[in-house]
C-alpha cells in the first residue's frame, strides 16, 4: 500500500470538520433532555390524577384521562426520539444512567413511602403525589445536565 499523508492543510480541514461534526453530535444530545422532561411530566401528572380521584376509590373517567396523558407522553418520546439523528456514547450512557437512577430513587421513595405508612389508608391521598414528585428528581435533574452539556 502506498498511501500519502495529508498536506498540513488538509490535516487541518480534516481536524476542523471533525470538530464541527463533534459539536453537532453533542447538541444532538440534548435531545435526550426533552425525552426526560415529558417522562417526567407524565409520571408526576399521572401521580397527580390519580391522587385526586383515590379518595373516591377512582373514577373512570380520570382512568381514561390518565391513559391518554401516557399515550399522549409516549407519543411525544417516540417522536422526540426520532428527532436524535445522531447521538453519541457519552449521550446514551448519560441518558441509561438517569433512567436507572430514577428507576432506584424511585424504589427507594416507595419504600420509604411505604414503610413508614406515609401511603396508608388514613393518610391524604395527596401523599402519593407528593412522594411521586419526589421520586421524579432525578429524571429533572439529568434533563437539567443534559441541557448544560
């Protein structure tokens, strides 16, 4: 094989295109933080539905308002997804650990809930929705770091 080596000045294109493709790459990152947001916003709204009708052993008219807000949310991910074109490494690994720190902050905010009685039949039922806000941290959190990245 015989092959040449770049011209400084084609080294330096090369370097300077590399770089642009690095930055539109990292801002199409940020996209993720979009997706954690309306994950974000169903959970709690969702929590909040349903807090407000348990006191009235559920309604199924806030059932059917509560699956059409998941269905609404999962439509707005699929096509927030969509609109990643190209993400990187970094980006992903970002975005798998705030989806597994929510999942376990998530536990340990029900358990917690649990355990103590703070979710018992004699508390208000605002206490879900209070402990469903607490337990969606870390998924604002990371939309925050995403959106600073």
């Amino acid at each position: 094989m015989n092959e040449m080596a770049p011209t400084p000045d084609e080294a330096r294109a090369a370097l300077a295109k590399a770089n642009s493709q690095r930055a539109l790459v990292r801002k199409a990152d940020r996209e993720f933080r979009w997706i954690l947001i309306v994950v974000a916003a169903v959970y709690v709204v969702v929590a909040g539905l349903l807090s407000i009708t348990f006191p009235r052993r559920g309604s199924p008219l806030a059932g059917t308002v509560a699956l059409l807000v998941v269905a609404g949310g999962l439509a707005a991910v699929v096509v927030l997804g969509r609109r990643v074109r190209a993400y990187s490494t970094g980006g992903i690994v970002w975005y798998v650990v705030a989806i597994a720190t929510f999942l376990l902050w998530n536990l340990a905010v029900t358990g917690v809930s649990l355990g103590s009685g703070w979710w018992s039949p004699k508390q208000p039922s605002y206490h879900f929705a209070i402990s469903e806000a607490v337990g969606a941290i870390p998924l604002v959190v990371a939309a925050w770091l995403f959106g600073r990245r």
